[in-house]
C-alpha cells in the first residue's frame, strides 16, 4: 500500500493552498486518515485527522483554518488550507490506518513542502 501526496507549494500569506493525498494498493478499508507537518528544526505534529465515519479534529493552530475531507470510494484525503501564515511552513505528510483484510498499519505518504513566504 502507498499513499501519494501532492498539492504542495509556495503561497504568499493570506492564501490558500489544496493538498490531496491517493492510497494505492490492496485495500480493504481505510480507517482514521491524517495530515500531520514538520518545520525546519521542529517535531512532526498532527495537523488534522478524520475517521472512517468523517468525525473530524484539528490542532489548535489550524483550528478554523484548514479543513480535512475524505473520499471513501476512491481512497483519498485532501486538505483545504486558508488564510496561510508563514508558521505554516512545513513538509505536510498524510497517514493512514490500511486494512488490507490481512493485517491492520499504518502508512505514511512521501510529503509534500508547504511554503508561506511574500
């Protein structure tokens, strides 16, 4: 199972940027599929997370912001970024939990950079 991430770039703050991500593979089922993001110098956090059900939750920096969605049929994740500062700067990562019928993990997308710059 892979996941694909894309959408990334550079945006002057006040923008708006759309990051999908693509799971490919023998897939069973996706449970809970999150975005998480890492700065320069920091440790990888939870940006956004949905459930299977499309019960959502956000870190208290991107509260109001960005918004999580999923499409179940097609075994995607995006996330809509609004009103981008330049502390949103990171390489965004998307994971999911994959059921393949045969066990239950975890996979991390490749990243994408997100950059908030004038």
């Amino acid at each position: 199972v892979q996941l694909q991430a894309s959408g990334g770039g550079l945006v002057q703050p006040g923008g708006s940027l759309r990051l999908s991500c693509a799971a490919s593979g023998s897939i069973v089922s996706l449970n809970s599929m999150d975005w998480y993001r890492q700065g320069l110098g920091k440790q990888r956090e939870l940006v956004a997370t949905i459930t299977s059900g499309g019960s959502t939750k956000y870190s208290d920096s991107v509260e109001g912001r960005f918004t999580i969605s999923r499409d179940n049929a097609k075994n995607t994740v995006s996330l809509q970024m609004n009103s981008l500062k330049p502390e949103d700067t990171a390489v965004y990562y998307c994971n999911a939990e994959v059921n393949t019928g045969r066990s239950l993990y975890h996979v991390w997308g490749q990243g994408t950079q997100v950059t908030v710059s004038s």
